[in-house]
C-alpha cells in the first residue's frame, strides 16, 4: 500500500517531471489570469467612468482627460458590471466544462490544451487592451468576450487532469495530485504579483503580459507535452501503476519457456491493438460515484469560490483594513488548502479510501467556518484562523477536483477500455462552477439584504451539504474497509 | 467672422507692431520660432455688427481680444475657456469681465468699453472655492476664471492614472527568446520519440 520511498522515485522517469510541470504551469497562467481580473477591476471602473465631484463645482477640464468617458455614469454601476462579467464567465465556464471533457476524450489532448490557452490568450488580449489602444468601450462586446473566454479556459482543466491521470496511476495519485492542485493557488499568488508590477503602466499592459505568457505557455505546451506515456511506449498500468514493480515480479519468477513468452507477448498486442473508445456523456454521468461527489464539489466550490472573490472585500469592510492588507491576507487561505490538499491526499494513499477522509475534513471546516466567522479584530489570529479554514475546506475541494476525478475516470467499471477521464473531470468540475456561479449572486443578496454572519451560516450549510451528499459513498468504503479487515484477520 | 482688418491705432495694433507681429485680416499673428507653427496673438472685431459671439476657439492662444463696439446682448465666460494666454480684453461697457472681476488684476469702465487686465491665476484663489485637482496632476490657469488639472510629470493617460512608458520590447524580448529556448529544448528532450497516435 504506501510504496517504498526508492520504489516510489524510481517509477518516475523525466517524462512525468515535465508532464506534472507542463500541465501545472498551464493552470496556474490561467488562473492567475482569471486573479489579475481581479485585481485590475478598479483601475477598469476608474477608465469607464468620468470624474466623480460635488454637484456645486463645475466638471474638470479638460474634458478629454477627466470626463469624457462614460459608459458608466458612476463606479457603483461598473462594480455592478464587474460582478455581472465574473457570474457570466462562470456560467460559460461550467457549460464549457461539460463540453470539453467530452472533445478531451475524443481529440489529441495536446491540441486541445494549447486551443485553450492560446485562445483564451487571445481573447484576453482583445478584452483589456486591444478595447483600451481602440478607446473602444461596449458592454456587449464585453460580455460576448467573456462568454468565449469563459468556453476556450473550460478546455484546460479536462486536459490537464487526464494527462496527469495518465501519466500517475493509481498509487500515490493522492499525494501527487495534492501537491499538484496547488496550482491554482500558486496561479492566485502570481497574478497578485503580475497585477501589481504592471499596473502603474495601465491596465491594459496587465492583460497584454497576461495574454501573451499564457499564449507562450500554449505554444510550449504544444512542442513539448506527451500527453500520453504510450506516445513514447512506455505503458502505465492503471492498477499497480508500475513498470518496475511488473520487473520485480519477473525476476521473481522462475525461468520462463518459450511457450509462456509467446503467449504474454501475443496478450500484449491484443490489449494495444484495441484502443479504448471514448465514452458517451450520459454514460459518464452514470458511472458509480460521479453524481454524489459532482454534487458535492457543487456546494464546496460554491464556498471556496465565494471565500476566493468575496474575501478581500469582507476584510477591509468588516475590519477596515486597506485593500492591499487584505489581499496579502487573503494568500493564507491559498496556502491552507496547498497544504490540506497535499496532506490529505497522502493520507488517503496510506488509508486506500479517499471518502472518509474527504468526510472528516469537511466536518471539521463547518467548525473553522464558525471560529473564523468570531474572528477577532487582529491580523495574526485571522490569518491563522484563515489558513486553518483554507485547510478544512481547500484539502477535500482539491482532491474532489483533481486526484478523485482521476479515480472516477479509471475506475474498474470500466476495465480499461473505455476512455472517460475527460469527460468525467469535465461533469466533476461544471458542477461545480456551476454552483460557484449560483454561489456569486447569493452571496452579494445575502450579505445586503442581511450580514456576513448570515453569509457564513450559509458557508456552514453548504458544506454541511457537501457531507450529505458524500454519505453513501461513505457508507461503502467503510463497509468495504471493515470487510478487507475482518478478512485480514480471519486470515491469521 | 467679420470683413476688414484691424484698426489703425487701436490697442491690437500697437500691440502687434510692438511685438513684432504680422496682421492679418482682422488677426494679429505670431510664429513660434522653435516650432515654427503659426499662432494668432491678437484679435480685433470691433466695429463688427456682431450680435452673438459663441466660438472663439481659434483664437485660443491669444494675448488681446477687442470686442468693443458690438450689439452684444451677453457674452457666456465660457467662450473665453482655454484661453490662459488672454491679459487684455476690451468688451462694450454694457458687459461684464468673463470670469468676473476677481479674475482680473484690473478692471475699469472707459466710456463705452470695459477692459479687463492682467488674468488672475485661478489656482491661486483663496476665495470660497478652493480648486483642488485629484491625484497625479496639478492645477495649472485655463482661461478667466478657469483653471484645469493637467498630470504631473511622468503621469499620463485618462485621470492621469498611468505612470511610465511600458518597456514592450524588452519584455516581449525576454519572452519570445525564452518561449523559443524552451520549446526547442522540450521537443528535442519529449516529442522528438512521438509515435503518432
């Protein structure tokens, strides 16, 4: 079960480094895109909206300089703007999902990888700068912009995972896949750090350097990813995962006749000569697990998104602490689920049972969602606080999206022959930005029609449901783990 | 606007002889030595049967205005916005001093005309508006009663928000060299051993 450290390293070859890194790289310039959004939104209000003053004094001049652009008479009606284009990039970001775990399956998955990032990167460009250089500013062609950037984005996450599926079989996925989806969070951290670099030269700089590393990274990918060990013929078995345990176990066996090697060789080719078919979206959708834990990341994403956005603003309005303090505070919650995501994946490696851990922790965030709702005005405690909370939550929602996908697409319902990791990360994921989409807009009614505690009780029950809905799946691999132990020690 | 050229002996004349300008039509002009364009320095309309005078923006860089002797009714401040050069207007006498008179150092009634003298700094004003500009910029005069927020140094860009000269080619420089290194070193080191699939 937990592989020798020297079994463990040597299964890698240099080809898994570069795949992990390649595809790592991918997401987090994607999502430090999404972050310098962000960041910029007030220099983009502060372009779209003339000069505010006293009613009494006359407008400054001159006009070209201080008034003249007005495709919103005041910063409210563009933060309301802004937070319209987040909601819709979600929405078009989780019916992308949906598709493009589909086309993930059934096209060259490199492809499609470098479409999406160079695509998006370019739809970026138009967006902040090419409108800006234009002086071109219409809410609709913003909006088109970002429905389409929200689709070509919603091809990334699909690939990335099946790629790192293929690549990292069944044992230590948990550890790995954790230590890998700390790329979001590290996509947060370098698109603060971008935004904040570039921004004194206009927002439009930031999306140029924005759009044109995330193209570069696409045109990279491209030339350099196997998305695939069987592109270079190694062969990756999905169960034991490794060539040199299958090498050990050669030796161990007395000196083959001819006539055994003839017949292994023969097996082998039947397997390769039949590659797997994609499978149909419906019959994703059926395969054992993946409604509950879609439904689940529905209501966990909803959290993790909100605590993602909403954050800073809660901060510096509850506390009164200056936007860049609360950005900065806000990394600690990045850096609790980089943590909890590792941690627990590796724990669910040494138990062989992701559920109950995912249980575990969820149960102990509805606990730190309250002790951190009771923060004290103190920065210390609330970044502690906020790490702990970051670990609860971001450990259970990382494995859900990433080494748990990876589980569900290799499943033994499936016996290898059907390719259905895409499609089903695809399912995984638009479930759950769906319900971080839904989660945007509550979020904003609840806190104006009553408070923030009100905000965090909803935190409390949304995670509550993601428990509910990890029940029977709880339910069996407790049961399956009491029956191997009980058989253990019948054995003895 | 109005046919002839300027009065012989009138205020814009001695001014444009003494400067050493050049008259045109009713225009008194200057070139500027170091950009050589052309600017009007003068402008004499009197005796012009005007009744309405709304756009003088050609005549923005100028010194004096002469607008006496005109049927005009009144005459809004801001046709005189943006000229921050003007230290000598001779109005009929029925009209007030564009920006009132605490925008003149001087101010008095000759028979008919008004002339107001020597613009005030609006800036400078202590008076019950204060002119304060937003960040990055500073208040520099804008004409009789006017002033404007222009950006400070190395500011630029609407609301003066933008600070700098992006350095593009030494950026795009980097990545371009570096997307290259890279790629090559990772198709020679990955893809080259590709089988199709």
């Amino acid at each position: 079960m937990w592989p020798c450290h020297r079994d463990f390293l040597s299964q890698y070859t240099h080809h898994h480094l570069v795949a992990f890194l390649l595809t790592f790289f991918s997401y987090v310039l994607l999502h430090s895109s999404r972050k310098t959004f962000s960041n910029v939104k007030i220099s983009i209000s502060a372009q779209w909206t003339p000069s505010i003053l006293n009613s009494t004094l006359p407008p400054y001049s001159p006009g070209e300089t201080w008034e003249e652009n007005c495709l919103f008479s005041d910063s409210q009606e563009a933060t309301l703007f802004l937070g319209a284009l987040d909601t819709i990039f979600l929405f078009s970001y989780a019916v992308g999902l949906y598709i493009s775990g589909v086309i993930g399956d059934r096209l060259n998955l490199r492809y499609v990888l470098s479409f999406g990032l160079c695509g998006s990167a370019v739809v970026e460009f138009v967006f902040g700068t090419v409108t800006e250089w234009m002086a071109f500013y219409n809410v609709y062609f913003y909006c088109g912009l970002w429905v389409l950037n929200g689709l070509l984005q919603s091809a990334v996450w699909p690939c990335v995972v099946t790629v790192m599926g293929n690549w990292f079989g069944k044992s230590g996925r948990g550890f790995v896949f954790g230590l890998w989806s700390a790329c979001a969070s590290v996509g947060n951290i370098l698109g603060a750090f971008l935004a904040s670099s570039v921004l004194k030269y206009g927002y439009e700089y930031v999306f140029l350097v924005t759009s044109a590393v995330q193209f570069a990274g696409g045109v990279v990918v491209f030339f350099g990813l196997l998305s695939s060990p069987k592109e270079v013929g190694l062969r990756i078995d999905s169960e034991t995962g490794l060539l040199p345990v299958e090498r050990d176990s050669d030796s161990h066996r007395p000196l083959m006749s001819d006539e055994e090697e003839e017949e292994e060789e023969e097996e082998e080719e039947r397997v390769c000569d039949a590659p797997p078919t994609p499978i149909g979206f419906l019959q994703a959708f059926c395969l054992p697990g993946v409604i509950p834990y879609s439904l689940a990341y529905a209501c966990l994403k909803l959290v993790n998104y909100s605590f993602f956005f909403w954050l800073p603003f809660y901060l510096s309005s509850n506390f009164g602490w200056p936007e860049a303090q609360a950005d900065r505070l806000s990394i600690w919650y990045d850096v609790g689920g980089i943590i909890g995501g590792t941690v627990q994946g590796l724990i669910s490696d040494v138990l062989g049972k992701r559920a109950p851990v995912i249980a575990l922790s969820l149960l102990m965030a509805m606990g730190a969602l309250v002790g951190y709702s009771h923060s004290p005005n103190d920065q210390v405690v609330n970044a502690a606080l906020l790490a702990t909370t970051g670990f609860f939550i971001g450990g259970p929602s990382n494995m859900i999206s990433s080494a748990i996908s990876a589980d569900l697409g290799r499943q033994d319902a499936l016996q290898g022959s059907q390719e259905a990791l895409a499609t089903v990360t695809g399912i995984v994921d638009g479930t759950g930005s769906l319900g971080a989409a839904a989660g945007q807009y509550l979020v904003s009614l609840i806190e104006s029609k009553l408070n923030w505690m009100c905000v965090f009780y909803f935190f409390v029950l949304m995670t509550g449901g993601s428990v509910v809905f990890i029940i029977p799946l709880l339910v069996g691999e407790l049961r399956s783990m009491c029956r191997s132990r009980t058989l253990q020690t019948h054995q003895l | 606007m109005c046919n002839g050229t300027v009065v012989n002996g009138s205020a814009v004349w001695d001014f444009c002889t003494s400067s050493a300008g050049q008259i045109d039509g009713r225009c008194c002009l200057q070139t500027d030595n170091t950009s050589g364009a052309v600017h009007i320095t003068g402008l004499d309309v009197s005796y012009c049967n005007l009744i309405v005078v709304e756009d003088l923006s050609e005549a923005s860089t100028a010194l004096m205005i002469d607008l006496s002797f005109n049927p005009i009714s009144n005459l809004s401040d801001l046709v005189f916005e943006g000229f921050s050069q003007l230290f000598y207007v001779i109005l009929p006498s029925n009209l007030t001093c564009p920006g009132g008179n605490a925008s003149w150092e001087k101010t008095e009634v000759k028979g008919e005309v008004r002339v107001c003298e020597g613009q005030i700094n609006a800036c400078n004003q202590t008076g019950h508006i204060s002119w304060d500009c937003p960040q990055n910029s500073l208040c520099s005069p804008y004409g009789p009663g006017f002033f404007a927020c222009s950006c400070v140094e190395s500011f630029h860009g609407y609301k003066c928000l933008r600070e700098g000269e992006f350095p593009i080619v030494e950026v795009f420089g980097i990545l371009g060299g570096s997307t290259i290194l890279v790629s090559l070193v990772l198709w020679v080191t990955q893809r080259r051993k590709a089988k199709a699939m």
